[in-house]
C-alpha cells in the first residue's frame, strides 16, 4: 500500500489514542531494544526516537497478529510477512495489556465487525436498521459476507 509522507506525517501529529515511551525492537537481523515513544493514531501505530518529533517509521494495523510474548512484551507480526516481527517491551504487565487490547481494537475490520453487532442489535430492538437514514444499508462493506451471484 502506498502513503503520501506528507499525510502520515500529519497524521502522526494528531492527538493519539495511547501513547507511551516503550522498548523496542524492528525486525532486522541484529536489532537491539531502543527506547521509542509509540502512538497509536486511528489504525496506524507511529513510533519516534524519544528525542524527536517526526515519525521514523509507521505500522499499518491491517492484517497483522498481536501477540503477548512474555508477561510484560508483545509482539506485532503481519499475516503475509509473518517473519516481520516488531517486539515491545512495556513496564508493567497491565501496561502491555492495554496496548495489546487497544492495538487490535484499532483495526478497520474490528471496526466495521463491531458495526455490524451493533448494526444488528439496534435492528432487533427497534426494527428498523439504523443505517437506513445514511442511504449505506445495502453497501457491501457493512454486510455480515459478502454474496456471490
């Protein structure tokens, strides 16, 4: 997927969901754990050297697997390159569990699975469908699966 780095970059500079200085690693052969200042914005995960302002790289939450490594480390891996592994070292337990939860709320595909469950809560209650009024009820996108003709 291609980015204009001038969008990112003011996208990095919104205000983050969660932000906090962690350890950690990249996947080349030879990283070490280096302290970064993460920020979760939307569905991308930034990540800066703690003494500067600009991101040094960015993580698109698409297709990717968080997984608890150790009590307080996580990892994020992304389902075609599953060697691409990014480490993170947090201070505390409960810390690497908050950002394991808001890394995979993060994600469109949570996003648009947590519509639908809503989607279809509102409509047993009410019986109408809620996104009727937005004339996008019948978009393909905000179907449980999609139907093959």
């Amino acid at each position: 997927m291609r980015y204009n780095e001038r969008e990112l970059l003011s996208l990095a500079r919104q205000p983050a969901e969660k932000a906090a200085e962690v350890l950690m690693r990249v996947p080349k052969k030879g990283s070490v754990l280096k302290k970064r200042l993460v920020k979760l914005v939307v569905n991308f995960l930034f990540y800066f050297r703690t003494d500067e302002a600009e991101p040094i790289g960015a993580l698109l939450l698409e297709h990717c697997r968080i997984t608890k490594e150790e009590e307080n480390v996580f990892s994020i891996s992304f389902i075609e390159e599953p060697e691409r592994k990014y480490c993170f070292e947090c201070d505390s337990e409960e810390q690497c569990q908050e950002w394991i939860e808001a890394l995979k709320r993060a994600s469109y595909e949570f996003m648009r699975r947590s519509l639908i469950f809503y989607r279809n809560e509102i409509q047993k209650m009410t019986g109408k469908d809620p996104l009727e009024q937005y004339g996008i009820s019948e978009e393909a996108r905000f179907q449980l699966a999609t139907r093959k003709q």
